[in-house]
C-alpha cells in the first residue's frame, strides 16, 4: 500500500517529463523543418556567390562560421544545405516507412506463399552489408541527390516490412479483429480502421529514430560522391569539398560537421520522447 | 414447427502444423439448435469449444463436416455471403476488454455492424445509446475507450454490439468466464432477458456447469473433441452416464 502511491507518482512525474521532452524535441525539429523550408531567405549571404578575395577566412562576426575555399558564406551554404539534407531526409524516411508498411501488411494480413516470398526477399536485402549495397545501387544509377535517396530507400524498406508483418500478424489474432469481422465491416476496412491504427504506433517510432541515421547515411553518400553534387549546398558533400582542409581551416568542416550532428541528436531524441510517449505503460489512463 | 436455426454435421477440425502432430480439436460433431432455444456447451478447457464457435461465426475453416444457417449452408461462406451471415449470427467473447479495438470508443464498436448496415452517423448515434441502455450502461459509455472500463461494463458493451443487428443467434463463448462471480450473475441476468425480449437462441458456452444449469434448455459436454454427452441440464448433471461427466460436475457441485 504504501509503495503503491509513489510509484503511481513516478508514473505520473516520468508522463510528464515525457510529454514536455516531446514538446521540446518537437519544436526543435519542427524549427530545422521550418529553417530548411524559408533556408532561401535565412542566407545572410548567397550561398553560391564565389569571392575569392574572401576565401578561407576564419569565423568573424560578419563570417559567423567563415568562409570556404571559393569565399562563399559557409553559415549561409549550412542553412542552404538544410533543404537537402534535411528534407531529403525526411522524403527517404516516408518513402520507406510507406513502402515497409504495405509490404508487411499485405504479407502478413494474406499469409501463405506470397508471404513467404516477400519476406525471403527481405531477408535477402537485410543480408547485404546495407551501405555497400547503397554504394552499388548509387554508383549503378549515378549521382545526384535523387538516386542517392533511391539507392538508401532500396536497402532500407524491409526493416519496415519485418515490423509491419510481426505487428499484423499480432493484431490480426486479437478478439477486436474478429469482433470488427462479425460486424460486417470488409476487409479494407478493417485493415484501414482497426489493423493500421493499431500498428502505426511502432512504425511511427522507428521512422522517428531512423531520421537521425538516414541522414548520416544521405550525408556518407554525398561526402563519398554520390549523392548531392558540387556545388549544391549539402552537409555531405560540403565536408567531402573541405576534407582536405581539416587540418589547415577546420571551420570549414566543423560547419557542415555540427549541422548533421545537432540535426541527427534532435531527431533521435524527438524519436525517443515519441517511444516514450507511446508507450501504453506512460500513457494515463 | 420452423426447422432449426443451427443445424451442425460431423463437424471436424483438425489442426495441422509442420514439424507438429496434427491437433483434431473437434471430432465429428453433431447438434442443432432450435429458433429461440438455449443449448448450452460444457467441457473443460481444450476440449474444442472455442473451434466449435469460431466455426459456426466462419472465422475458423472447418476441416469436414457442415454447418446450416436458417437452412442455408453456411460452411464455407466467404466475402460479402459471409459478411450477410453476421445479420444472422452474433458472438460475445471471453475476453471484454480485448473484444474493443483499444483505440476506437465503445460507441463506435457498438456501432460498426449498423453503419455497415447503412444507418446514417446521427442514426446510429442514437441506436447505440439505445442499446447500450437496454444492457444497463448510462449514455456516456459510448465515448469511453476499453480501458476506460471495467471488465463487466465493456462484457455489456459487447452484449449491446452482439445485438445492434438483432441476430437470429447469439454465440457466447464463456462469456462470463473472465468476471467476477457477481458480475457474473448480472451479466447472465442480462442475457436471460435479452434472450426472452428478443426471443433469439443462444449457444452458450461455459466451463462452468453450474451456469449451464439455470440459462440452458439442453446441454452438450465436449471431451477431447467430442461431444460425449447430451440431454437437458437436470439430466445430465443428475444422472451422468459418462465418467467424464460425472467427473465434471463433481469438481464443481
Ligand atoms: N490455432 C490453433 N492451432 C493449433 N491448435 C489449436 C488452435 N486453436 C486451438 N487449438 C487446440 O485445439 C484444442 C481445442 O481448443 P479450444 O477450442 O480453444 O478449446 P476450449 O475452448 O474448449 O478451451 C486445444 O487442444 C487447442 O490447443
Ligand atoms: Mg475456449
């Protein structure tokens, strides 16, 4: 009796603390989100304009994070850069979360031969060294931002579609699935009304907690030459351009190097606070 | 006299699974049920029950045998023919709270089968509130989540949902096995009057003989399969012919 109201307590504190990290998190994504959508009229300067009277200067009040080589704003081609990496990122993490799902759904909700097919093919890609496939894949359709996003998005699916199946499969056996069938409702309706509902949340947070990785991933395809091309402005390929540089003009990598790092820590703690937020045992009742 | 409203043949379910023994959960079962009567089921837990049950409402495929529905044959009914049977044939399950989908209202469960029907939101708003009357739940369940309610109240709800379409059928399937004793009798007083006003037949499953007593015109025990003994309640339970029946109701009388 009298461990039960602190531990309902802690219950209550942890909720709370939970509910205002996601606030927190949130706004903070929601901010790079926002930054990178108007990055156009953030630029303090044009993030393409060469000077090269101006080039490698350290950072200085006018300069916040320098210059670059050509004498371009690298605080300017940072926040350029957002729109690549950032939605980019955000437009892969869908595509695949999208894909997975409805992979998974439909092979665990038909069941039999094609499901057995659909996932030895995903198991066929989660074999492969995931990275060195997308190296393979990029190199094969070229380079550029689009068959970067492509390449990561062919290895990256069937994470999804192995949770989609478990969680369809899971719900598919509960009395509220059999209950929804005596209702008369089809069976479109069911999946849409009672089966994705109900396996959104898990989907959702890992989608949440890839953000952060895929955007390292996009950013290691560019630095190694295929993804965004110079001179697009992208955090990858901007440390790629500087790399020769780290010892000599450091800024010119810590730039790019600090934007992926904060982008990726706020994504992966907005990942972690929406877990915690759906976790059934956090959630009041 | 109506032919009846289920009619069971040598039903049979056997599952199989690779690298297990082949489980035959249900061995040739034969039984009707009549308009408006009670046959209750009894026999201890895995002796097929549930199979039975999930057979008659199409959610489980039989391995042999046949069912008929009001004379139409039901057993391998698929797409919208089966979705037609649940105007017929309804069911409340043993687990309340997990028979509602855990993010939609108790309203909206309630509701589906007469949305489906093709009532209009408004309309089915107020029949929901109706019915969840007629099982003693004040209006304001119906915007209540499962976890918002107690294992009796949502077993209610589950009554309401079962006769929103009024089936011809009601299949429970140890409906009152996961509540207390004393809901337990409410919900049973529930579903007696229900079956009187309504005047629909029950096939009311149970590991509890006790019950079958009271609410059941006859009963049919189950073991390991089949049905190994039938008769009217006071029959069976006073003149058991099978050591298994006696052996039933002596762990519980
Ligand atoms: N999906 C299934 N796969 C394999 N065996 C099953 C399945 N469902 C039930 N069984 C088996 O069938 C038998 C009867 O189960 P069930 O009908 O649930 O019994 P009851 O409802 O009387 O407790 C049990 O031995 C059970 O293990
Ligand atoms: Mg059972």
């Amino acid at each position: 009796m009298t461990t039960a109201a602190p531990a309902a307590c802690r219950q209550e504190n942890r909720a709370d603390g939970g509910r205002a990290r996601l606030w927190a998190f949130g706004a903070l994504a929601v901010l790079l989100v926002l930054g990178a959508a108007f990055s156009e009229s953030l630029c303090p300067f044009d993030p393409y304009a060469q000077n090269l009277s101006a080039a490698l200067q350290p950072p200085s009040p006018e300069h916040f994070f320098g210059t670059d080589r050509y004498g371009r704003d690298l605080l300017s081609r940072v926040i350029a850069g957002s729109r690549a990496s950032i939605f980019g990122t955000i437009l892969l993490v869908t595509l695949i979360a999208a894909l997975g799902t409805v992979v998974g759904v439909f092979a665990g909700w038909t069941g039999g031969r094609l499901d057995a097919v659909l996932m030895r093919l995903s198991d066929m890609f989660l074999a492969f060294p995931g990275l060195v496939f997308a190296l393979a894949v990029a190199g094969v359709l070229g380079g550029g931002l689009h068959n970067a996003i492509l390449a990561l998005a062919a290895i990256s699916w069937p994470k999804y579609a192995r949770i989609a199946r478990s969680q369809t499969l899971a719900v598919r056996e509960s009395a509220f699935m059999k209950a929804a069938r005596l209702s008369g409702s089809p069976e479109g309706k069911i999946i849409r009304k009672h089966l994705l509902p109900n396996i959104a949340g898990p989907i959702l947070v890992t989608a949440m907690l890839d953000i952060g990785t895929m955007m390292m991933e996009l950013a290691g395809l560019s630095f190694l030459g295929l993804g965004a091309k110079p001179p697009a402005a992208e955090w990858g390929s901007m440390m790629s351009e500087s790399r020769g540089l780290m010892t000599t003009v450091p800024w010119s990598v810590y730039a790019p190097g600090l934007a992926i790092f904060v982008s990726v820590m706020v994504f992966n703690l907005l990942g972690d606070a929406v877990r915690d937020a759906l976790d059934p045992k956090m959630r009041e009742r | 006299m109506d032919g009846p409203i289920l009619s069971v043949r040598n039903l049979t379910k056997i599952f199989s699974r690779r690298g297990q023994p082949d489980v035959t959960a249900v061995n040739d079962a034969t039984f009707e049920v009549r308009p408006g009567e009670c046959l209750g089921i009894i026999g201890e837990s895995g002796s097929g029950k549930s199979t039975v049950a999930h057979m008659i409402t199409r959610l489980l495929e039989p391995t042999a045998g046949q069912i008929f529905l009001d004379g139409e044959e039901i057993t391998r009914l698929r797409g919208a023919g089966r979705r037609r049977l649940y105007q017929k044939v309804q069911m409340v399950f043993q687990t309340p709270v997990e028979s509602f989908d855990p993010r939609r209202t108790l309203g909206d469960g309630v509701g589906e089968s007469l949305e489906n029907a093709g009532m209009s939101a408004a309309a089915v708003r107020e029949e929901v509130a109706r019915l969840l009357a007629v099982c003693g739940l004040p209006a304001e369940f119906a915007d209540r989540y499962p976890h918002q309610a107690s294992g009796g109240e949502c077993q209610r709800a589950a009554i309401a949902r079962a006769i929103a379409i009024r089936p011809a059928l009601l299949v429970c399937d140890e409906a009152t096995s996961a509540l207390d004793v004393t809901i337990q009798r409410d919900v049973i007083g529930l579903l007696a009057r229900l079956r009187r006003e309504l005047a629909m037949a029950c096939l009311f499953i149970c590991h509890d003989i006790a019950l079958v007593q009271d609410f059941c015109d006859r009963v049919l025990v189950m073991h390991r399969g089949r049905i190994v003994e039938r008769g009217t309640p006071d029959e069976v339970i006073r003149s058991p012919r099978e050591e298994y029946t006696k052996m039933l109701i002596d762990s519980v009388l």
